[in-house]
C-alpha cells in the first residue's frame, strides 16, 4: 500500500503532531517547512511551495495535508497571501506530482456569508480546492488542544504575566478537541471512502463556554475579566497583544458543531473533555 504522505506547515502545532503520529504508525512522511527541520520523516525546506523541483520530489505520493495557515495577518503575510494563495501553490504541487488527495485545516465558522477577513480566506481556500478537481477532505476545527497547542500557550503566557483574561462574559462557547484524536482522523481521511469530497466540523464531544473552560484549564491561576472593548482595543493598536482582533471576533462567534457527524463518519470514540484536559501543558 502506498503510504507516502506529505505535509506543508510541518512544523505547526497540528503539523507536527499529525505528522508523528502518521511515521509512528508507518507512514513515509516529507515535510514542507520554510525553515528548520521536522523532527520525524523527510523535510524539504520551502519558501512557497512553488519551487519546481518540489513535484519530482513528491512523485507518486498519496496525499498532501495542507496544514500552512496563519490566524493573525501583518503587512507582510495577509490572509490572501497565505490562506488563499498558499493553498493554490499546495493544489499546482498536487497536480504536477500526480497526488490525487488533499486535507485541508480550515477553521469553524467559516461560511460564504460571512464578513470576517479570516473566514473569508478560509473560505476562498475551501473554494480553490472543491474546484480543483482533486479528491478532498476539508475540516473546520474548533480549537486543537494539547501539548504545545497555541490557546494553552497564550494562557500560560497571561498566567506568567500576572493574571488570565477573560473578555467580556465569557460566556461564548467553544468544541475543543484533542490533538492526538485529530492525528488519527486525518490518517483515516487519507484512506477512507466516507471522507471523499466532504466538508466536515473537527470538534470534540462537549461545547464549553470560555469562561468554563479556562477556569478548568488554569486551576488556581488568577481570572480577570476585561471589558471587551479594553481587549479589542489591545488587541487593534499592539502586535504583542494575547488576542488577535480576529482571535477575539472567532472567540464571541460562539462557533459549535457537529460532532455526531464526526463520530458517525470517522466511527471513532474521541477522548472525553475531562480527559483532553489533562493532556493539555497546563494540567
Ligand atoms: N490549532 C487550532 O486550534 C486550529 C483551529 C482551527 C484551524 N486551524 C488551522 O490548522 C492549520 C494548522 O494550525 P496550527 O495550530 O498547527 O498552526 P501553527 O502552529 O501556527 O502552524 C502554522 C504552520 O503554517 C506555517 N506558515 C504560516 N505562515 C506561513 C507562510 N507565510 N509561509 C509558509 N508557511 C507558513 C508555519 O510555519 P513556521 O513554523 O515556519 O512559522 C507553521 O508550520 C492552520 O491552517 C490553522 O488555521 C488550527
């Protein structure tokens, strides 16, 4: 069985994850990193995915797991840089190598009708793979969770700095799932007939409100709750800022999903919300 797989943002939190997961369990990895190298598998250094050397390189591969994206855009790395136009770069690569499947990390919430610039690219992204021709599986995650992953660290950061912040009530509810379920889900995608061409929530068995889940997370660490439009604020005029403003809109989206739907295609059992907790860097 063909079992080479390769993976651009390898050396992301999921990338990395997914990625060891999938050479622990057999599979011949190549991973598309812009700098340093992934710490399992093969890694190619590339800028853009654009080199053309890179389709000779990845001949005869299975799949692609597009995991480059970014969640906070700068002058220099816009959503359509990276989100749209990486993707395109990632659909060319596929094409002129023969790779047949794409996976695709889009975000929760993103829908054609919305106004938010992040869900947007994720959306034109979605949109350059559905029309590609390409066999896809596309996930929209809630928050990932597990060693290493990005909300954790924000958290251990506001923790180090004094105190946890809460924006506004708090009450806005997230599906957080397990990284390691995540690994797994994606390894079946590559092979299973039930994700072919489908669009599917990656979120795990329990919504929680922010306010819930942090308290779970943190333990004793001090709460503070800001006014939201201090956070806004903050988050406008300082790179430094804990939240990104897009951070905060998907935050009060209030995004949930189908995880029945999941757990129907996937028939897997995910790990429980008490469970996922404890495999979190901060438990
Ligand atoms: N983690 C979550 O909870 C979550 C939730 C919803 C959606 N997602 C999506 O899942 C994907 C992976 O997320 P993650 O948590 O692993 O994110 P991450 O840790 O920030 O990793 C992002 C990856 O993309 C690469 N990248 C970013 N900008 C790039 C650019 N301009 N050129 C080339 N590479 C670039 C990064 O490379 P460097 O290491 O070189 O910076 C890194 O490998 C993203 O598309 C994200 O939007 C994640």
């Amino acid at each position: 069985m063909n079992k080479k797989i390769a993976i651009s943002g390898a050396s992301g939190f999921v990338g990395r994850s997914v990625g060891r997961f999938l050479a622990e369990t057999g599979y011949q990895t190549i991973s598309l990193v812009r700098k340093n190298r992934a710490n399992f598998g093969r890694t190619i250094i590339s800028k853009d995915l654009a080199e053309k050397n890179l389709s000779r390189q990845l001949g005869g591969f299975l799949a692609f797991l597009h995991f480059i994206g970014t969640g906070r855009q700068t002058a220099e790395h816009d959503y359509e840089t990276v989100n749209v136009g990486l993707t395109r770069n990632a659909i060319s690569l596929c094409k002129r190598a023969g790779i047949r499947k794409i996976v695709y990390l889009s975000g929760l919430g993103v829908d054609k009708k919305s106004n938010l610039g992040y869900f947007i690219s994720k959306f034109k992204a979605e949109q350059e793979i559905i029309r590609s021709g390409l066999d896809y599986t596309i996930f929209r995650p809630s928050y990932i969770m597990g060693r290493g992953d990005p909300l954790s660290k924000m958290l251990s950061d506001q923790i180090a700095a004094g105190s946890v912040v809460v924006p506004g009530s708090g009450k806005y509810r997230l599906q957080p799932i397990l990284v390691h379920d995540v690994a797994q889900v994606v390894a079946k995608s590559i092979h299973g007939k039930h994700f072919s061409r489908k669009i599917i929530d990656l979120v795990g068995p329990q919504t929680v409100t922010y306010d819930r889940f942090v308290r779970d997370l943190v333990g004793k660490a001090k709460i503070r709750h800001v006014e939201f439009e201090q956070a806004y604020h903050e988050a406008l005029v300082s790179r430094d800022s804990q939240f990104g403003v897009d951070d905060l809109s998907i935050l009060v989206g209030d995004y949930v999903g189908s995880h029945r739907r999941l757990a129907n295609i996937s028939k897997m059992t995910f790990t429980g919300y008490r469970e996922m907790l404890k495999a979190c860097s901060l438990s």
